[in-house]
C-alpha cells in the first residue's frame, strides 16, 4: 500500500512580476518502507517537494495523501495532529533545543500529544537507547557531539513511533566517518523497524543507502530508480 502519494503538483512562486514553477506538475507514489533519496542540484525543487511532504508549504494545485489522508484539505490542528502522529522530522542543523537534555530534547513531541510525563519518560529512554544514547540522556546538546546531536534528533523523529521520517541533509554538518555512523542508524530504522525513510541529500555516497533514488531537475522528477549500486545488504 502507499503511504505517500503525490500527483501532478505544481508550485509556482512570484518573483516580482515574474513567476517560475519550483515544481512542475510532479507525480511520485512512495510504498511503505522503502528508503528514498530525493536529489538534485540547488534550485532543482527537491527541498520545495520535501517542505510539502513535510507539510511545511501546500502546492497551489495537484493533490497529497500521505496513508491514505488528503493533507491538502485539513485544517492547521488536524495538520498539526496527523504531522505528530505520521512524521518523524530530522534535519541538517539537528534543531535541538539548547537548554534543555537530550531526554527532555525526545520527550518534545510527546508533549505536544499530551503523553502523561511517566510515559513519556519511559518512551524517551527506549527511543536514545535505540540510537546508542543511553548513557547520554542528562547531556546538553553543548556536551555532545555533533553525530551524538543528530541521533538525539532521529531519537526524537522516532519517539511517536510515525511510520514516515523524513530527513534534510540529516549528514550535512557531519564528517565522512559520522555520516556513516548516522546512515546505518537510518538503514537499521528502515531494515529493523520498518520506517518509510525520505532523505533529501546532494552526496551521492549518502544516496547508496538508500534503496531508490529519485532525481530533480527544474522543477522535475528526470529520473527515479532503484539503486543497484547499494552496498548495504537489504
């Protein structure tokens, strides 16, 4: 069954008196639990399709159901609900909030939820010792690492258990042997718990994680194909 289901979206922005498509009626059907990397150069439209999977911007025509919902016709608190419940978010910059631990950092969209505190604790816990945190979990993001961040932040994107994550350049700000170490994270959330994972990436030595990678070019999907070129054993 598809989780995501993308058809013929158009996104056009107004630059002064001219206006230009950033995405060019695309069309893209994602099943559960495949692993996708979006790529492209800069200006491609790949991080405007992401911010509309991650229903952070709305195409101005087309249609989106991520499992079946049309996101396009909810209202901002069935957006904000359905997103909790359905999306896993992790992004470049890792977005921690920087007083507070990494247990608390996870605890955040349990919060939003209203997860009683004892839960959410206990959820909080399973989710960092999941990514190897366990021992980190009294730590401020200062006192740690920027590969030890990221895996708070998967921690977090995982703790409500949504069957999408998606992920911005989750190796951007992280050097070769890191990225590695946050890419078997991923394949391990894909292989071992079945995450639907969408990464949008510029390195292709990131892309051979995934199983399909799927490429933009002025607004369009040029090609979309399965990676024989992996190196992890799926």
């Amino acid at each position: 069954m598809s989780l995501i289901e993308v058809k013929d979206a158009i996104k056009t922005y107004q630059t002064g008196e001219d206006s230009f498509n950033a995405l060019n009626c695309v069309s893209l059907t994602v099943e559960k639990g495949e692993f996708v990397a979006i790529m492209g150069a800069s200006g491609s439209g790949k991080s405007t399709f992401m911010n509309m999977l991650g229903t952070l911007d709305k195409p101005n025509s087309g249609s989106y159901h991520l499992d079946g919902i049309d996101m396009l016709s909810l209202d901002i608190d069935n957006l904000a609900m359905v997103r909790n419940e359905k999306m896993g978010f992790v992004f470049q910059g890792f977005n921690l909030i920087s007083r507070t631990t990494a247990l608390e950092n996870v605890e955040l969209p349990m919060i939003y939820k209203g997860i009683p505190e004892e839960e959410r604790i206990v959820r909080a816990k399973k989710a960092l010792e999941i990514v190897g945190l366990e021992k980190r979990e009294d730590h401020m993001p200062n006192q740690m690492s920027g590969g030890q961040q990221q895996r708070v932040a998967i921690a977090r994107a995982i703790v409500n258990d949504p069957p999408l994550i998606l992920a911005d350049e989750p190796t951007g700000n992280l050097d070769t042997k890191t990225s590695i170490e946050v890419m078997e994270f991923f394949v391990n959330l894909n292989k071992e718990m079945g995450k639907t994972i969408v990464l949008v990436t510029h390195e292709p030595d990131i892309a051979q994680y995934c199983k399909r990678v799927v490429r933009f070019k002025d607004g369009n999907i040029i090609s979309d194909e399965i990676n024989t070129h992996t190196t992890i054993p799926y």
